[in-house]
C-alpha cells in the first residue's frame, strides 16, 4: 500500500496563553494530511491564534482563529475562524463546540448506553457540582447550587465551595456516584456548548444542564434536563424533585439515548473539519488570505497594534485628534 507523502507547513501559534490545547485538539483531523513544523518566526505561513492577545498581529501569515472560550471571531484580524457563534461566512468561519474535542467523553455520547437497572445501584448521591471558579460568569451557575441545595445537600467537588474534602482528582469517577450532575455553562449563547453535557453523560448522570440555547437541536431531551425548556431556574428544581421522587421515572431517563436518531449529527463530524481545515491548507498559499489586507485593512490593524502594543503612541494620536478639533 502506498503512503501519501505528507506536505508541510509551518505553523506559530500564538494567544493562547501557556496552554496550547485547542490547537493541539484540532490539529489530529488533519495530521494525517500534512507535516507541521512549529516555529515562532513572525514569518510563519499559517498562524494559529486565540482570545489571549494581540500578538498575531506581529504575523504575516494566514491566520486562523480558534478558541474554547465564549468569544466571537474578528474578520479583521484573521483570514478564517474555528468558534462557537452559529452563523455562516462562506468559506471562512466553521463552528466548532468544543464538546467535539474531548474525543473519549465525546465519542461516548454515540455508545449504547449502559443497563439502567445496574446504573441506579452505582448511585449513593443526590447531585454533584465540579466547578472552580464563578468570577465573570452567569450568576446561574451559582443560583441552581443553591436552590439544589435547599432541597437536598449539593457535594461540590471543585475550588468553588468545596464541601467534600477537597478538589477532586477524578471528576467522571466523582460524579458516577450521583443521580444527577450540575452541566452549567460559563455564558449562554446558541452554539456555545463544551464538555461539561458530554463529561455529566459520561459519569452516567442525569445532566441538568444549562448553557446553549439550542442544545435541544443535538441531544435527546428525554436524557436530561434542558433548564432553557423551563420559565425560571425554580421550575428546574420542581422538575429535579419529580424525577429524584419516581425511581420508573429516573430509569427511563436514564435508559434514553443521547442522540435522538442513535448517532451523532453530521454537523458535529469529523468530515466536516477534515474539509474547511483542508480547504485553507490546500490553496495555493498566495491566494488563502481573505482579511483586508489593502490600506484601511493595514490601517485598522496599525491601530490596534498600537493600543495593543505602543499605548503612549494611540494616546498621542487621540490627543492630536482633540487639539485639531479644539483649534478649528
């Protein structure tokens, strides 16, 4: 059998902070394809940046976008985007919920589903909630801890109010021991969706989940709780209380697939990745870029360079600005 000779490319990645996962979560769709030398030369061909800087902009290359947090791309700045908005910009924006890329907990979601009977006897808890920080996100997250914990006690395993001994070293075996699992997203918006529903299905929970609106679309809400499907996060506990009081109940949410048709959406495949991160590697380079580059497009970015980078410079420039207009 013949091998297909691998082509390179060089890549930087650059934003991302000390962590560069999201890339090296993506980069295996496509590893097969293509050799990637990893550089820091501003000259770099391809330059694979996040929500952490502004750095990029030192780059020349084609630049793609990607992120695991809540943030829109800016089409300014990078040539395609890998993110969690829904919406369509030809054949520069894929969105990609990164649920998808914690494969193991993801490909779970598509397996049959373990025997409810020998689920139930595994579970010696009411809920559990792994989180470790609540700064800057929805006050949701803390608002269904405590509503929970009204009704029965809530064990949380994470920094954030730890009640049981400590941050917990495993979160799936920590969370099998429960009935349901608390799956709150940092922020709400439609596509937002990332490990926490897959991680909850994986500890064999029920989820009570909250987080993208649209998650109903994707899953089988026979499986867990949608709070966007209920009024008011009091209404969740109402339903919480039902399903904990009616053992039938709880096992036949337990027996339901994930998938409403058994499998997994074409949209959240692998193929689709495999096809737009392809597309941007197999033109000719020259022709890959879609940012402006021309006058406004170099200007724009100088600006932002500079607020980034020479603060003092934009300052300057702004006061000029206000003279002129002062002296007229």
């Amino acid at each position: 059998m013949t091998m297909t000779k691998r082509r390179k490319k060089r890549i930087a990645i650059v934003d991302a902070g000390r962590r560069t996962e999201i890339v090296d979560a993506i980069l295996p769709y496509i590893e097969e394809r293509y050799e990637f030398e990893l550089t820091t030369d501003y000259g770099a061909d391809y330059v694979f940046h996040s929500c952490m800087g502004y750095d990029v902009l030192k780059y020349s290359g084609i630049r793609i976008f990607v992120t695991g947090e809540n943030v829109s791309p800016n089409f300014n700045i990078s040539d395609y985007a890998m993110a969690f908005d829904k919406m369509d910009f030809g054949d520069r924006y894929c969105w990609l919920p990164s649920i998808v890329l914690r494969r193991n907990t993801y490909a779970n979601l598509a397996a049959p589903r373990r025997a409810a009977t020998e689920v139930i006897t595994e579970k010696s808890g009411f809920c559990a909630y792994v989180m470790s920080n609540t700064k800057n996100s929805a006050t949701e997250r803390t608002r269904i801890f405590d509503l929970l914990s009204n009704y029965k006690p809530v064990h949380s395993g994470g920094k954030w109010r730890n009640n049981v001994g400590g941050p917990v070293a495993d979160k799936i075996a920590f969370q099998s021991k429960y009935k349901f699992v608390i799956a709150f997203e940092n922020s709400s918006s439609p596509g937002y969706l990332t490990e926490k529903f897959s991680e909850a299905a994986l500890s064999n929970a029920i989820p009570i989940y909250w987080g993208d609106p649209d998650i109903g679309k994707i899953f089988n809400e026979k499986a867990f709780i949608n709070c966007h499907n209920f009024d008011s996060l009091e209404s969740v506990l109402e339903q919480v209380k039902l399903i904990d009081s009616n053992e039938e109940l709880y096992l036949q949410m337990l027996s339901e697939d994930w998938f409403p048709q058994q499998e997994a959406p074409e949209d959240l495949g692998s193929d689709k990745f495999i096809q737009f991160l392809s597309h941007i590697f197999d033109q000719p380079h020259a022709t890959a870029f879609r940012r402006n580059r021309s006058r406004w497009g170099l200007k724009s970015e100088q600006s932002l360079a500079e607020m980034s980078f020479r603060p003092d410079i934009q300052a300057l420039k702004l006061l000029r600005k206000k003279l002129r207009k002062i002296l007229k």
